[in-house]
C-alpha cells in the first residue's frame, strides 16, 4: 500500500511555506494543520491508501525538516507533549480511537453547520452519533414515520444518561469547532450564496424593530488572496438618498473606509508575548531624520519583528513629514516595489506584515541594511527622494501666472530623479465629475477634467512621462461620461 506521505506529497508541500511563515503563531499553525487534514480526509478513498492513527502529528513531522533548527526543536517538543497526553487519555472502550482524533474526524465539513454555535449537546451528537442513533432505535420503530415525533424526547434522554466523560469532551469540542469555524475551503462557496440576503435581512430587522440606520463595511479574501469590500445600509423608507450617495463628503467617507479596512485585514498586529517583560523597543535617528539600524542580536523573534516595524515606521514618517503618520502595510505587501526604493529590502524579499517574518527573514532584512548603512545608502535618505507640495488656483489669470512659475521651478529640480509619482488632491462636481480648480471671490470654481489637468501638468510635460499620477478626488470623476473621456485624453496626451 503508498505511503501516505508520497500520496498526498503535493497538497503538503503547497502548505509548507506557509506553515513555517507561521512561527509564534500556534492558532494560525493550528489552522494550517486543520486545513491540510481535511483536505486529505476529503481527497482519500477507502482501502487506497493507510493514514496513520494521529494524522495532525504526522503533518506535523513532514512539516519539521523545512523549519529552521530554533523552530524545529520547538515544534519537537510540541509533538512530544501532544504524544505524551495522547498516551495518558482515556481510550474509548473498544475503538482504540483516542479523542483527538475522533474530534479530528467528526469534525464538520459543511459551512451551514457552523451557522449557530455548537453547544455541548449538539457537538455530541456528531462525536458519538452510533451511540444516539443505537439508543433511538432500542425504544422506537426508526422504520415507522408515525414515531419521529418521539426522537427528540429520546435524545434528550439519551443526552441525560450520557457519561460525564464524554459530555466533556464534547464541550471541549464544541468550544474549538466555534473557534475554528467552517473550514476555509467551504467559505467562498458559502457566501455567494447567503451573503448578500444574511446581510440585508439583518439591516432590514434592526430597522424595522428599532428603528436603527446601519452603514457596514464587510471584507473577505478571495481565492487569489485580495480584499473584496462591500458596504450595505439602511435604505431610507422615506426617498432620501443613502447615506453612502447622499453627499461627496459621505462619499470620500465610504473610500476612506475600505481602503482602512482592507489595511487593518491585511495587516496583522505584532502579538505580545505574554510570558516576557514588556519590551521597551526604541531606534535612533540620525541628523537627518532616517532610522540607524539598531542592534538585534540576542534578541528573541518578536523583538526584532518590533525593531522592524518600528525602521518602516520611522521612515515613514520621515517621508511624508507627518511623525503621527501609520504605514499602509496594505500597500506596501501589494505592491512594494511602487513605494519603496529598491535598495531600501533585498533582491528578492518577499514584503509581509513584520509579524509574519521569521528568524531567517530578519538575518536576510539586517544583512541588506546593515550593509547599506556601511556603504552611507541608508533606506530613505534625502539624495534618493524629495518630497514637494505645490498648491494650484486656475480661477484668475493672476493666480495661474504664480502656480505656471512655481511648478516650472519645482520641474527643474526633479530632473534628476528616475521616478516621479503626483498627488492630486481636490474636490469634484458632483452633477458633471469637473475638478475644483481654485477660487475665485471666496467661490469655488470648477473645471473641466482635459482642461484643468492640461494647466496642472503641462510644466511638467517632460517629467512625468511614463511615471504615476495618483488622484485623491471623488468618484463622480470617473461615473461621468465626459469627465472620464476628459480624463483619458488627458493622460494619453
């Protein structure tokens, strides 16, 4: 018969990495190990192949040679202290099948079984289900439709007489299946289908019972890893127009807010290590401004991923001139390269949350700073970025004279520089998406999108050919017709 471990050699090498990215994450490797099993249980057919009789535990010492010395001999002793309580429970009389693993097997697959908690009267019906089922049939006809009506006194009865050993273990099963929730493979399938009703009947209920409005963000992860937002709201019984649509303010409040969330979901915070001091974690700052790469050796994981955090942090706030600003971890995982100098991480890095950096990720980040610091290069030092800020008002003559010098002034300075990326931030029209373009008599003005970008970026006609334009404006820029073809126009010119 095949060796399990050959059978199923390609789905546990699509986990490997992934698991050893997980160091000091014990519920996210507890996780990845619930994923994997499934999947094996759901892929094997009978008499195929022979799974050993603690498959977590055999996962687990397949995962053990990727893992570097410090991690593995951690997850050695996990997989002693998991084998050594395994030895002291209790057996089942005459299944020879310890908890664990019939918690493991019993386990639900399908996502609608996780839509109320399990309770421990509920789990023990999916861990001992040939006991209930036996004592149903010893005091009722299962064959006679006329007696279903009896089963639920029965089991109740039979829940009563159960043993207290096992209403304990279905307690601690209920607990970790409510934890857990459905497995991740059932998710996408699930929500397509009872997503969009589960949250409009809830919306509609605390209208209609309370008299409540409700605006909502919701977010998952598709399958190739990216944030998908929705919003869902109260919808006025009365004409109005929702909150989200009522006003651009409320507008640029709803983009504002995904962009947020989806930064909080793709960044996961530092956890604190409860059974350590509280680590004071400090960097220096040279005469400029930039971080000095601080000493990190003897330090424990969780530190230096702090020490790391605190580098981009540091740096951050020195690029944009805001010291309170927070890094768009989001961003820079999505997209590193469009916002960070390419020597400021390693060839071939792969940009995480700093959490999610293990031991070998960090000798690699230190090596590559340390060595850019002896060679003067620093991250983000001043000979390789300027950051300039340039107000516009279009609304006179006079007015456009000041910005047309000004920007023609700050053009000349940037030739130097490989990359140039524009900001462009201002209110829009709401009935034609025309930009603001200034004021005139304390009234704003507003103009058309071809028009207003042709005065905004002709001084710069020669340096930001091929490079970024970024807009910070509302959305009705792009819902009208006109402004979005003004828009098109305007960059292919």
């Amino acid at each position: 018969m095949a060796d399990w471990s050959a059978v199923y050699s390609d789905l546990l090498s699509s986990y490997v990495e992934q698991y050893t990215d997980a160091q000091g994450n014990p519920d996210l490797r507890a996780q990845i190990l619930a994923d994997v099993k499934s999947q094996i249980l759901q892929q094997a057919s009978s008499g195929s192949v022979e799974l050993p009789q603690n498959l977590r535990v055999a996962i687990r010492r397949v995962f053990l040679q990727e893992l570097d010395p410090e991690d593995r001999d951690d997850e050695e002793h996990t997989i002693e202290s998991i084998l050594a309580a395994t030895d002291k429970r209790k057996e089942q009389p005459g299944t020879g099948e310890d908890e664990d693993a019939r918690e493991e097997r019993i386990r639900p697959t399908k996502a609608g079984n996780y839509r109320k908690p399990f309770t421990d009267f509920t789990a023990s019906q999916q861990l001992f289900k040939e006991d209930m089922d036996a004592y149903d049939r010893e005091r009722r006809d299962t064959k006679d439709p006329k007696t279903i009506g009896q089963r639920t006194k029965i089991i109740q009865q039979w829940w009563e007489s159960l043993a207290d050993d096992k209403k304990a273990e279905a307690g601690r099963a209920a607990s970790k299946w409510n934890k857990l929730g459905a497995p991740k493979e059932t998710h996408e399938l699930y929500r397509r289908k009872n997503f969009p009703s589960m949250a409009r009947d809830f919306i509609e209920t605390v209208r209609q019972t309370m008299g409540s409005n409700i605006v909502m963000f919701l977010a998952h992860e598709t399958t190739d890893s990216q944030i998908k937002m929705a919003v869902f709201e109260t919808q006025p019984p009365d004409g109005k127009k929702a909150f989200s649509e009522s006003s651009e303010p409320t507008k640029d409040w709803v983009l504002n807010g995904e962009q947020m969330l989806t930064n909080y979901l793709l960044t996961e915070a530092a956890e604190e290590d409860l059974n350590d001091e509280n680590h004071q974690v400090e960097i220096a700052l040279d005469d400029e401004g930039n971080p000095e790469v601080p000493a990190w050796t003897g330090q424990n994981l969780k530190v230096q991923q702090s020490l790391a955090r605190m580098v981009f942090q540091a740096a951050y706030a020195k690029f944009t001139g805001k010291p309170k600003a927070k890094v768009p971890w989001g961003l820079l995982i999505k997209s590193s390269l469009e916002y960070l100098s390419s020597n400021s991480i390693p060839e071939g890095f792969m940009m995480k949350d700093p959490s999610k950096w293990t031991k070998a990720n960090m000798q690699m980040l230190w090596n590559h700073w340390n060595s850019q610091e002896e060679e003067d290069k620093g991250y983000f030092t001043q000979d390789t970025y300027h950051f300039s800020q340039l107000p516009f008002n279009f609304a006179t003559e006079e007015s456009r004279a000041a910005y047309d010098t000004a920007a023609s002034k700050l053009a000349s300075g940037l030739t130097t520089f490989a990359k140039v990326v524009i900001f462009l931030t201002t209110h829009t029209d709401e009935d034609r998406g025309d930009l603001f373009s200034g004021m005139e008599n304390k009234v704003p003005v507003a103009t058309e999108v071809f028009e207003f970008l042709q005065g905004l970026l002709l001084p710069f006609s020669n340096i930001v050919k091929c490079g970024d334009l970024i807009f910070f404006v509302c959305g009705s820029t792009l819902r009208k017709e006109e402004s979005f073809q003004g828009l098109k126009e305007a960059v292919q010119q």
